[in-house]
C-alpha cells in the first residue's frame, strides 16, 4: 500500500509524525479515512478519535480535543487542541472529570460557563470511548 507523510500538532509539540498508510478522524461531517493520493481537503474536528494504520500495519489509536486536518498532495496535517494516546488516558481522571463536566453543567449560570462545560464533557466522553476502543482491538 502506497504511504503518505502524517503531521499531528498540538499547540505543545510535535504529537505524531511518520509514513503512514491510512489514518482516520472524525469531522464535523462525519468519518474520514484518508489514503495516499487523497484529493486536497480541508475539515473542522471536533473531539473525536483518530485511528493511524502504520507503515507496518500497526494500529494506533489517540483522542483529539478539536482542530482541524488538511491533506494536500505533499502530507496531512492535523491541528490539534491537544491529543492523547489511547494506552496514556488515565480512566480514572477521565471519569472524574465527566463528573465534574456534569456538575458544573448543571450549575453554570451563563451562556459562556454552559459552553465550557459542554466542551468539557465532550473532552471527557471522548478519552473515555478512545480508551475503551483501545482495550477492544
């Protein structure tokens, strides 16, 4: 299978870089799988999963906090707000932090403190599904 360059940033580093032969995100219009040869694209991400087939076959498999990607003939690029592997969340903080997302939803008593703690529990939720993901492949 034909390789293609893949970049993931977080504001902090470098989170990925390497040939791959296929990585999928979620967007905000759906799954995308993304092959060599891809056409140029651009596309929102939410706080979703992104699954990287390797040069060898591996799987690996990391949380996004939002961004963006970008393919282009010469890479795909994703931006992220933060990015976690899979075997690094820690459950237990996961779900803490769900409680305390749900909680401040409850009680927020403005517009901007409601939106935090939506993007909060999605932040949560989704470290929660990346981790169970990883333990079922």
């Amino acid at each position: 299978m034909k390789l293609f360059t893949l970049r993931i940033l977080t504001p902090e580093k470098i989170f990925f870089e390497g040939e791959v032969q296929r990585v999928t995100v979620r967007t905000t219009g759906g799954d995308l799988g993304v092959l060599a040869m891809h056409e140029n694209y651009a596309a929102a991400l939410p706080s979703g999963p992104v699954r990287i087939t390797k040069e060898d076959g591996t799987v690996m498999l990391a949380a996004l906090s939002g961004g963006m990607i970008k393919i282009s003939a010469e890479q795909t690029a994703i931006l992220a707000n933060a990015a976690e592997w899979a075997s690094d969340i820690d459950v237990d903080w996961a779900k803490r932090s769900l409680e305390d997302a749900q909680s401040r939803k409850q009680s927020s008593s403005s517009l901007a403190e409601q939106q935090r703690a939506d993007a909060k529990l999605h932040r949560a939720l989704n470290r929660l599904k990346v981790s169970s993901m990883e333990k079922g492949t």
